[in-house]
C-alpha cells in the first residue's frame, strides 16, 4: 500500500480537505527544489582536462572526465525537470479536481507523491556528485579527498534521517510509535508534614 493511502486511512472525513492542501504545498516544496536543484546544473560547462597535479590519481588523460561529468549533470538535469514537470501537473489537476474527489485521485494516483519526491533526490545526488567530481578535477584529489568524508557523512545523515522518517510515516500508529502522555507528578508534598504527639 502507498503511504499516501496510508495516511487516507488514518485521516477523518472532515480532514480530508486539510490533506489535501498540505498535499499540494508539498508538492509545490518538491517541484521548488528542484527547480532551484536546475539553475545550479553545469551540463553545459566543460571539463579542464588539462590540469594535472602531481602524484595525483585522477587523471583525465586516462579517465574521461568529461564523460562523467556529463552523465551525471545529465542524469541531474533530467531528474529535476521531471519532479518539476510532475509536481505541477499534479498540482494543477488536484486544484481542479472537487474536494469531494481528493480521496478517489489518491487512489487513481496513488505514487503521485512519491515519484516527483524519488526524482529531486537522484536528481540531487548527481549534482552533489557531479560538484564533487568537478571540485576533484579543479582541484586535486589531495585536499578534496579530506573534504569528501563529511560530505558523505552528511549525505548518509539525510539517507539514514529519510529511510527513519518514512518507517515512522508508514508504521504509525504501531505502539513503538505512539508517544505516550506523561503521567503527571504526584500531588503530595515531597516531605511528609509533622505529626502533632
């Protein structure tokens, strides 16, 4: 089951509207992204081949440079225009369909929301790859390398952050999900008054 139905499920009737236009400001935050994600591609920027560092393994003499950097700006390129391509159609038909529609075009469409949000993300990860690759050529691959580890350490924080928030979204309200309220302290006093002998 999509977890759009999931959440469908877990929705009274009466908010069914409210979904509906938290679903479409999220839509509009995805095709934002990545539209922002677009200005930045380099695809049309090309690789200085001729550097060369010393004792360097990159080698664009011996590795084709330009080819990665292509692939993956390509690969950027086309990710991002279709989730911006995606979330405006979707946000356009779902303006125009009834209210009393919203819960039947989730069901007809029912990876509407996954899809554009799966698209910014690769699209994401190959600008991200192809500005460390580019920064690799630039630059050598000896400083770059120590600026490389927090860069990954940063991408499998937002992995690992992404992978914990759809468990949550999907399973709740399971009871390892649900928070419990807090019980209330005690109303006696913390020291026991004085008996009268």
């Amino acid at each position: 089951m999509p977890a759009i139905h999931h959440l469908l499920e877990q929705t009274q009737e009466g908010d069914v509207e409210k979904v509906r236009e938290e679903m479409i400001s999220a839509f509009a935050t995805v095709g934002v992204v990545a539209a922002l994600v677009l200005t930045m591609d380099k695809m049309s920027e090309k690789v200085d081949e001729e550097m060369d560092f010393d004792g360097d393994w990159l080698d664009c003499d011996r590795i084709a440079c330009s080819e990665i950097h292509v692939v993956l700006s390509c690969v950027s390129f086309m990710c991002c225009v279709h989730a911006v391509a995606f979330t405006t159609c979707v946000v356009l038909w779902l303006s125009l369909t009834p209210p009393k529609a919203t819960k039947d075009f989730f069901y007809t469409f029912p990876l509407s929301m996954v899809r554009p949000a799966e698209a910014m993300m690769v699209g994401m990860a190959a600008w991200a790859l192809d500005q460390m690759f580019l920064a690799f050529v630039r630059h050598g691959t000896h400083v770059m390398m120590w600026l490389a580890i927090p860069a990954a350490g940063l991408t499998g924080h937002c992995l690992v952050m992404w992978w914990h928030m759809r468990k949550f979204a999907w399973h709740w309200p399971d009871p390892q999900y649900v928070r419990q309220p807090r019980t209330e302290p005690s109303e006696q006093p913390l020291i026991p008054p004085n008996n009268a002998s």
